[in-house]
C-alpha cells in the first residue's frame, strides 16, 4: 500500500476552482477525468520527482459530534504521492504546502498518511510544526487545537 500525503486546504472556492489554481500556482498540469482533478509535476514545475495527485472534497470530515479531527473545517484536500522515494515524497509535499502558504491567503495543514500532523499554516500566525508523533485525533487535541501556536 503506497504512502500519501494530505494537504488540507480551507480556502472559499470549490474544489475544482482549487485546482485550477494550485495548478498555476506549483506549474503542474491538471488532468480532469470525469470530475475528478488530477495535479501532476510538468517540465516547468519546481519539484524534481514525479509528483501529484488529486484534489478531492474532505471526505474525512466527522460523522459523529465526538469524533473531533485537526482537519475538520477544511473542505478540500490535496492527496499527494510519488514514485520516488518516501524522503523524497515528503519534501516534495512540504514544498508544496511552502509554495502554497506563500502565495495564498488559505489555511493550510499537511500530514502524513493521514496519521502524523506534520504542519500547520495559518495566514496570522504562520507555520506551526508538531512534535513527532502527534495525530489529527482528540487525543492531540492539546497540540494542535485552535490557538495553539508554537512555531
């Protein structure tokens, strides 16, 4: 099973609106299929490594009232891979949250596999980073709720 990263994006446009966008934005190209928004590094992107993936609508988002995640409130998610390796992947993917963080006024957090918090970004208190091992899930709430700002 290949490993992802999660950009989740809280922005006001819709998800195809995003990706036209982030498109411009990280100089890859868009692939439509059906509805569906494929981003993926062209000649003129700035990462090295075959990377993309697909902009989706947060379907992560809580059933339950109790089932609180760090992700809630973002509508959109950049779910992104490689074919090159895991280190690289990951790079590639804080790249890619940098470039986006720089050029938009969007709030942004990016984790792991959907399992490791790795960044958050807010347009008034910039990045925060986590603490290795810190989830999305209630029991890191201390770490990652609103307010928290440890850059």
């Amino acid at each position: 099973m290949s490993v992802t990263e999660q950009l989740f994006i809280k922005a006001s446009l819709d998800r195809e609106e995003v990706a036209r966008v982030l498109c411009r934005t990280l100089q890859m190209d868009l692939l439509e299929d059906s509805q569906r928004f494929y981003l993926v590094t062209s000649e003129k992107s700035f990462l090295p490594a075959r990377f993309g993936g697909e902009i989706q609508v947060n379907k992560y988002l809580p059933v339950d009232a109790d089932d609180v995640q760090a992700f809630d409130g973002y509508p959109i998610v950049f779910d992104m891979r490689s074919t090159a390796s895991r280190a690289e992947q990951v790079r590639c993917a804080c790249e890619v949250a940098r470039k986006v963080a720089e050029s938009h006024n969007w709030p942004l957090i990016l984790i792991h596999d959907l399992d490791l918090l790795v960044a958050r970004w807010s347009p008034g208190d910039g990045w925060q980073k986590f603490p290795p091992g810190t989830t999305p899930d209630i029991e890191d709430i201390d770490l990652w709720g609103e307010g928290r700002s440890q850059k």
